[in-house]
C-alpha cells in the first residue's frame, strides 16, 4: 500500500554529464562489477515503536550503471541486526512497494515482528528506492493542482469525458522531461533491481533471501531473473502480472477487475448489524450498499460538498477514489463508511482522508510517475483512450473508467529506458508468492499470470482474504505459517496451496 512520507534534502549531484538513457551494447551489470560497492557506514536510528536496534547507513549508487565512477545517487538503508547470531542463515531484504513507498519505513513498522517470526534466523535489510524518502529526490516542478491524487490518477469527468486528463497528461508530461534531468530518467525498475544488488554487494552477501509487497514483487521477479545466482529464499506478496509489453499499464487496467473481487466484503461489512452502534450501518442488505455507493458518487459529481479541508470539496471522485484506498485493507472500512454517512448527511462536513487533503510532495509525484513511465511505452491513441474508457466505465462502474485511462506515460520521453524483463522458468526454484483472492490493487487473476511465467520455479499460497498484502498483514494464520516456514526452514509446499479466510 502506498505510503507518503515526510520530504527530505536533496543529495547535491551534478547531473549535466549524464547520459539520458541506458541503453549501448555493454550491459550496466557486467559495467558495474568492476566498480565494487563500499562499505556501508551504520549508526543507530532506533525510533520509538520500531525494531531495537535499527541501524540506518547511505549507499552511493550511479546515476547511470555504464559510468560506475560517474554521479553518483544516495540511497538511504538499513538494518536489523539478527538478535540470535548462532541461528543466523542470512540477509533477508524487504523490497517495498509502490512505486514510491519508503523500504526503511516498512522495516521500522514491521521490523520488529519480521524479525520475531523469523527467530533471527536473518539480518533484516531494506532501502528507499531512489526518489523515495531518504534517498536522493527527482522533481518534475509540477503545480499543487497537478500533484493531487485524484488529478494525477486520471479520473475521468463525471460524463466520462478524458479531455481534461488529456490535456492534464501532456502537461503533465512535458514538466517532467523539462525539469526531471538525469536522476528522473534513471527511475526505473531495472535500476531499483541494479541497486538491490548493489546493496548486497555492500552488506557482503553472495545471496539475499526476500520478501517483495505489491510492485516490490515485480522488483523481485526481475532481480531474479537477472540475477537467480544471488537469491536465496524468495517471497512475492501480492503480484501483478508481469506481461513485459504492458507492466504497469497492465497492472492499473486489472483494478477494475480488482475492485469488482473486494467491494463485496466491505458491503457486507458494511450492512452487518454490528455497525449500528458507531453509526456506520450504511444499509440493512449487502447487495444494498453498492448502488448507495453509486448513487452518492453520482450525487456529488453533481453537487460537490464542501469538506473540512479548506478549498478541497468532496466530489464523485475523491469518493471513488477513497473507496479504493478503503479496499486494501479491513481495517480501512471504518474511515470509508464514515465518509460516506458524512457525505449522506446534512449536519456535518466529511473529512477528506489525509491523501484526498492536499497535493502530494512533489518529489513523491515524480517517483510515482517515472518509474512506471520510464519502464515502457505505454500503448494506446487518445482515440483509444476514450474508446476503452467509455466500455470499461459501463462494465465496471466502482472503477469509472479509470483503469484504461490516458496517463502521463501516453505522452513520456524516451520511453521505455530499455526493454523489461521476461520473467521464465529459467532458475532455481526458490520462490514462493502468496496472494489473496480479493485484491483490489493486484487482483488474483494477475497473480495467476505472475505464477505461470516461473513455472516450476514458485509455488503459490492462495489465501481466501480480501485486501493487499497477505503476510503479517491480514491475520491469516494458514498463510503467514506457510511463508514463515519457507523463510525458517526452507520447507515450501510441494504444490499450490489454499487457505481458508
């Protein structure tokens, strides 16, 4: 799930003498080899309510990997140091999600409990991709208006009109290849992949063993592919399907579907008596809750309220949108079906979830956007835009057409920076992915295809839940045990597996 952290400094970097685009006979990897990694310099950065102990430290990375020696990145790490050394099989890096969410902030949140599960058996390492928190920034110089989550995700009109996300697009488009520079061309997945080797070569490790969550997934199954002879125990939680034509515009296309699969769990949640008692009951009848949904959004495309954020209203498709930021966990229910009743009522304003207030940082807009921008052309005409939009509107109302349509990436320079990666069957079989069956981000029907290209390499948990991100994340006890197992004792199931919600 996506995160949004506070900004840091830049890193000061000359970008003038770098190369736009990685491409050329020689490859970065066989490049880089001869360029090692330094040591890694640790100092405490234990926080309150994280693991005791973690460490943080900075990784210099190149900008470009055919110029090892050239300019250089920052990339913020750290480590959770195994507390039982006798025990101890590795390194296990948490390759985040996003594109754009902080690594080190999902070890100091789950850290703790990774490094329980696990009985020490692992130093638990992870990074912030470059643009992401702590790690050196690009910018595209976007205006606040341009940088709004409903703005840059592209919904379209309330009449399903794409003029304004077309024009949105190029703009949107043009400030990122006039202001991005050098660091914004080098946001990719292939690089992030790069770095991760990197920081293995750092930490002095000849294999990693994973845990990759939702696009760290995609990260995961690149690195390997590109590098099998370095991995050791290897977790995907919550894959898309890695279709090397499309990638991420596949992977936003399959949320329509994604967000059909989750809805019904929260309309039950949401009909359930329980909900009386915080006035949160938002009908009698699941089957019920779906047209209320509906109708409301419709209502206020119409007739926007006003909310207690200043200037912000809550439209049709704010509310769309913070559905589908409700969907990816159970826990969100509460906030949703809150915005809902306010936004139902005539004596209270709504309260914009906190993604909804403002736009976002404008170093995290551009993160968001290059890598998946940057990582192939994205294929389509506005004519074909408009098309898609307009039939997938009709089929999958909850999602109003925005799974298909035009983004940024329609109008993006010098796309992709080199060709993605096929994931084979080629490699050990070392891998082993858990996915829920009512993922609204990475549906199971795109796990699926993630699961047939590494073929004998990977075994699939399949986990009767809704929601994104299965291990230590829902309370599933079937499939955290069997992902547990795999990390502890390298035992994995000799066949695709189920569990019960």
């Amino acid at each position: 799930m996506r995160t949004y952290g506070k900004s840091a400094a830049f890193v000061a970097l000359s970008v003038t003498a770098v190369a736009t685009v990685l491409t050329g006979a020689t490859t970065p990897q066989a490049v880089a080899s001869a360029n090692p990694a330094p040591a890694l310099d640790w100092r405490p950065c234990a926080t309150a309510g994280g693991p005791a102990g973690q460490e943080c430290a900075e990784l210099p990375v190149p900008v470009d990997y055919r110029d090892p020696g050239g300019p250089q990145l920052s990339l913020a790490v750290t480590r959770v140091r195994s507390d039982r050394p006798a025990a101890r099989r590795g390194t296990l890096v948490v390759i985040a999600g996003g594109p754009g969410t902080s690594g080190v902030q999902r070890v100091t949140e789950k850290g703790e409990r990774l490094r329980q599960e696990t009985e020490g058996r692992y130093d638990i390492v992870s990074l912030d991709p470059r643009g992401v928190g702590g790690s050196t920034k690009a910018s595209c110089g976007l205006d606040p208006e341009d940088r709004e989550l409903v703005n840059m995700r592209s919904w379209p009109a309330a009449d399903g009109s794409i003029t304004e996300n077309v024009s949105r697009s190029r703009r949107i488009a043009e400030a990122c290849a006039r202001n991005g520079g050098a660091v914004l061309r080098s946001l990719t997945t292939a690089n992030e992949v790069r770095d991760v080797d990197r920081f293995r070569q750092a930490l002095g490790e000849e294999k990693l063993s994973a845990w990759g969550i939702s696009y760290g997934t995609y990260v995961g199954a690149v690195y390997a592919q590109k590098y099998p002879q370095h991995t050791d125990r290897w977790v995907l939680d919550s894959s898309g399907d890695p279709d090397p034509s499309r990638v991420a515009q596949g992977w936003m296309a399959n949320m329509a579907v994604g967000a059909e699969d989750r809805f019904p769990d929260f309309a039950r949640w949401a009909a359930d008596p329980a909900r009386e008692e915080a006035g949160l009951r938002l009908a009698k009848r699941a089957e019920d809750v779906r047209p209320l949904v509906l109708e409301l959004a419709a209502r206020l495309d119409r007739e926007p309220r006003e909310s207690t954020t200043a200037g912000v209203p809550l439209t049709g498709n704010r509310l769309r949108q913070a559905l589908q930021m409700g969907m990816y966990d159970d826990d969100a229910f509460a906030e949703f079906a809150g915005l809902v009743q306010a936004a139902r009522s005539t004596s209270v304003k709504p309260v914009l979830p906190a993604a909804l207030a403002g736009p976002l940082p404008d170093a995290d807009a551009a993160v968001s956007m290059a890598v998946v921008c940057n990582d192939v052309r994205w294929q389509g005409t506005v004519p074909s835009y408009r098309r898609a939009v307009s039939v997938d509107r009709a089929k999958h109302p909850l999602t109003a057409g925005i799974p298909v349509n035009v983004t940024p990436c329609a109008f993006w320079k010098d796309a992709p920076a080199q060709e993605p990666t096929r994931i084979t069957d080629a490699g050990p079989s070392n891998v082993l992915m858990i996915q829920g069956l009512r993922d609204p981000s990475t549906p199971y029907s795109g796990a699926l295809k993630m699961r047939a290209a590494f073929g004998d390499r990977a075994r699939m948990v399949a986990v009767d839940h809704g929601g994104h991100g299965m291990y230590l994340g829902n309370g599933n006890a079937c499939g955290d045990h069997a992902v547990t197992e795999f990390l502890t004792t390298g035992t994995r199931p000799e066949r695709d597996t189920y569990c019960a919600d």
